[in-house]
C-alpha cells in the first residue's frame, strides 16, 4: 500500500477506532444544538480542536472547560458520532463543527482566535498551514513534525500569514518541572555534571499510527523521547554539542518493522554536562537525575500527567499538583491577550531545536557515529 492510500484509509478508518482523526463528511443537517454561534467574550479567546481523539478528550477539553481565559469555541473532526457528541456536551453551534474538507471555512468563524492540532505527527504541516493562512494563531503537538524542513514550512506560513506558532510543551508551566528549570538554569546546586533521563512505556494496539513510519516519523523517540531531549534542555539552558546514539534490540519484530523498539544516546552540552538519554516501546520507565557539582535532584514520574514528585539532596520538594494543560492553556493565553504573542519558549524555533536533536540522534544510530550539532 502507497503511503497516499495508507494515509487515506488511515482518515477513513480512525474515526471510530483510536478516534484522532477520520474521513472528511458532512455534518448533520438536524443537530440539537444552537444555530447561532455564540457571542464571543473578549476577554476569553476561543480555542478549536482539530482532532478529537484521546488527548484533545481527556486532557485538552478538560483545560478548556476549567480555563478562565479561554474556552472551546470549536472542533474538527472526521466522525458523525463524535461531532453530535461533543456538540451536545459543549453546546457548539454546528456552525463551528468542520470536517478535514471544509477545515479552511474556519476562516469566517469569528469566535475562534487559536487553532489546537492535535493530530497524528505527518499531518501537522498540512493543517498548521491551513490554520495560518485561515488567519488564526496554531498551537501543534509535539513533536512538531516529521523533519526540520516540515518545522521550517510551518514557521514560514505562520510568519508569512502573521499568526503566532507555539508547540504544546506543557512541562514548561508544570511547577515541579519549572524548579528543576530554575535551579539548573541558575546553577544553585552548581555546574550541572550529568543527567539521566528515561521515559518510555509498553505499547498497546499494533496497529496504531504510532508504529507506523510514515505516520509517526519513528517510534518511542518521537513519541516520548523527545520529553528526555527537552529535559536536557531545559535544565541546562544549553544546546548539545554532539550525540551518539544506539538502537536497543527488537524483540517483536512484527510490532517492530517500522519504528525502533527502543533507542539510547548520549550528548554533551557547553557547559560540561553528560546526558544519557533511553526511550523505549517496550520498557515502562519514567525518571529525571540530575547531578551537580553541590547536590542532585530527581523527578519521578518526570513527564506524565503526574502527579510529578520531586526531590533533592535537600529533601523532598513540595510544590502544587496542577493540570498540565490547564495551566499550560491559561499561561499562553494570558500572554496572548497581554501582548500579542505566544510565549517565546514554546515557539516554532523551540520545536523545530528538538526536531534536529531528534533527526541527529536517529543518524548516530544508523551510522555509528557522533554527530555534530553545532
């Protein structure tokens, strides 16, 4: 099956299986819901999501009904039943329920100020640059997209169309993550030495998007590594040099024909930091070590929706449990209506540092070699 026919059946089938995406149709013609769309509150920006499978669901919705400034305004969807559903349930007007065909209509919708896509990995280019030359500010999952030149396409039509592009890193407002960035960033503890991070889980139905290439871009790397390269990051407040990486051994090789199993590597940073890097399919782990001339600190878990626990040479760190994406939702439109602008750390730059990081360690893996990053 061509990658084309791949992606087709893909949007006809997923609807009513993992539910992120679906074939395009037409929406009802008698829904229970209000014919008007409903007057827009200006000091509330309206939010679509585009893709309502598990995460816009459980994760997504949720930071928008509990949000003070801002609110689902609309949802794109390829199924019938999740269309009604979530229009009853959210009281949307079916003039804000679009299809992957009528998707641009979003243009004339006035209540919505941000698109969320929320989609599979190989369709973020395509539908963050609908969104932009719609006119409407995106927010994109990560990881961003598939290469660095799909990053640099999206950046474009953003720019070019004037729209602000911002990469859903909802760690970045999470406080035990955020203390983690403080203290390494300010070198509390001293020179940052090393880092361990691992995140990685057992995979369920192999017939998911996630272990199919053309879909995903790579397997647990793209997945959830990419929450261990931010990591290293984010608590330095550096860019690595080099990375060496290697592929771990695939013992399914059916699950496994596509995407790696698990993948480790290795980089240096500027300032002296060695990072070892594991993700993995295969393995349920989920930790956070750093080591510093003066102490070390450690999360875990370290990237799941928590609750984060955190602690430190010094003790246990006692921070607030809060709903990644609410605060992560509130934080970026809180700065949107203030000036203008999406937070500057979760820009598309950011997203498209880690899609090279990303790209580097899958090369060091194939080849054997260190990679330059600089």
């Amino acid at each position: 099956m061509s990658e084309n026919q791949s992606r087709r059946s893909f949007l006809q089938n997923l609807g009513v299986g993992l539910g992120t995406t679906a074939a395009a149709f037409a929406v009802p013609s008698v829904m229970a819901v209000p014919e008007a769309p409903a007057p827009k509150d200006d000091k509330k920006l309206g939010v679509a999501l585009v893709g309502l499978g598990s995460y816009a669901k459980n994760q997504l919705a949720v930071a928008l009904e509990n949000a003070k400034n801002c609110y689902l305004a609309a949802i794109v969807t390829g199924s019938p039943t999740k269309a009604d559903e979530w229009a009853k349930k959210y009281n949307l007007p079916k003039e804000s329920i679009y299809n992957y065909q009528n998707f641009d209509e979003i243009a004339k919708n006035k209540s919505v100020d941000i698109v969320y896509v929320v989609l599979p990995n190989s369709m973020h280019p395509e539908y963050v640059i609908r969104a932009a030359k719609a006119g409407k500010h995106v927010m994109c999952e990560k990881p961003m997209a598939n290469s660095v030149a799909e990053c640099d396409a999206m950046i474009k039509a953003c720019k070019d169309a004037g729209v602000q592009l911002g990469v859903g890193y909802r760690m970045h407002f999470e406080p035990f993550t955020q203390e983690v960035m403080r203290i390494g960033q300010k070198k509390e503890k001293g020179n940052v030495r090393f880092m361990q991070t691992n995140f990685g889980f057992t995979i369920g139905d192999p017939t998911q998007w996630r272990l199919k290439k053309a879909m995903a871009g790579g397997g647990p790397l793209m997945d959830v590594g990419i929450y261990c390269v931010q990591a290293s990051r984010y608590v330095t407040g550096e860019e690595p040099l080099w990375v060496t990486a290697q592929f771990g051994p695939i013992t399914d090789k059916e699950r496994f024909k596509d995407v790696e199993e698990s993948v480790s590597w290795q980089m240096e940073f500027p300032g002296g930091a060695m990072v070892n890097g594991f993700t993995s399919y295969k393995s349920n782990i989920e930790q956070l070590y750093v080591s510093a001339d003066k102490g070390w600190l450690q999360l875990s878990p370290a990237y799941s929706y928590g609750p984060i626990k955190g602690r430190s040479n010094d003790g246990e760190m006692k921070l607030p449990v809060v709903h990644h994406q609410t605060v992560m939702m509130e934080a970026i439109c809180k700065e949107m209506i203030e000036t203008g602008k999406f937070p500057k750390h979760i820009d598309g730059d950011e997203g498209k540092r880690d899609m090279k990081i990303l790209m580097a360690i899958y090369e060091a893996a194939q080849t054997g070699k260190r990679i330059s990053l600089v």
